[in-house]
C-alpha cells in the first residue's frame, strides 16, 4: 500500500532543504519539490559561499538560532565526512552606543 507523506515541503532552497532533512531525522514522512533540477542559480541561496553571523542586528533574540544553526552545520559534517563549514571570523566597527554593544555581546 503506498503511504502518502505527511508532510510535502515546497521548495528546497536552504530553509526548505534545512525543513525537510529535519523532518526526514525525526521520523516524519516528508516529500520536497522544487520548481528546478538542484543545483540551480535561480534561488536566493545559489552559489559556492555563504555567510552566517553571530552578531545579528536584527536583535539578540537571534543569536541564539545563530549558534543552533552552527551546531547542525557540525552535525552535517560528521554525517557526511565533508567540510561544509568554515569559521573565519570577523571585524566590526561600531560606536559604544547600545547598539554597537550588542554587536559585541555577540
């Protein structure tokens, strides 16, 4: 008897991609689709690089989705044995207002 999914994921850019191997890890039955043949150029997340950051402007309430984020990034590697993730660094300049502070708390 074929199973339909219980969930279908529409579109397998990065967060599509990221929603439907999470799925796939805790058991649920999940179908991904796309309008292209991976790998295209026509996503928001084409390309050979990619950046991440700690230090969000949009609020501190983010870092902590930040750091998840790199910790799946690890888990990937060891599933995979490939390298898909490098940490780099980085340099900001800022005033000492609040903002600039959050920055830094980073």
């Amino acid at each position: 008897m074929r199973r339909q999914p219980d969930v279908i994921v529409a579109g397998l850019g990065a967060v599509g991609s990221a929603t439907l191997y999470q799925l796939a890890r805790r058991g649920v039955t999940a179908l991904g689709f796309d309008r292209f043949q991976p790998p295209h150029m026509h996503g928001s997340s084409h390309g050979d690089t990619r950046i991440t950051r700690l230090a969000l402007g949009e609020g501190p309430q983010y870092v902590q989705f930040a750091r998840r984020s790199h910790e799946i990034w690890r888990e990937l590697e060891a599933a995979t044995g490939s390298t898909l993730f490098r940490e780099v660094g980085g340099l900001f300049f800022g005033s000492t207002s609040a903002h600039g502070q959050a920055h830094g708390a980073a």
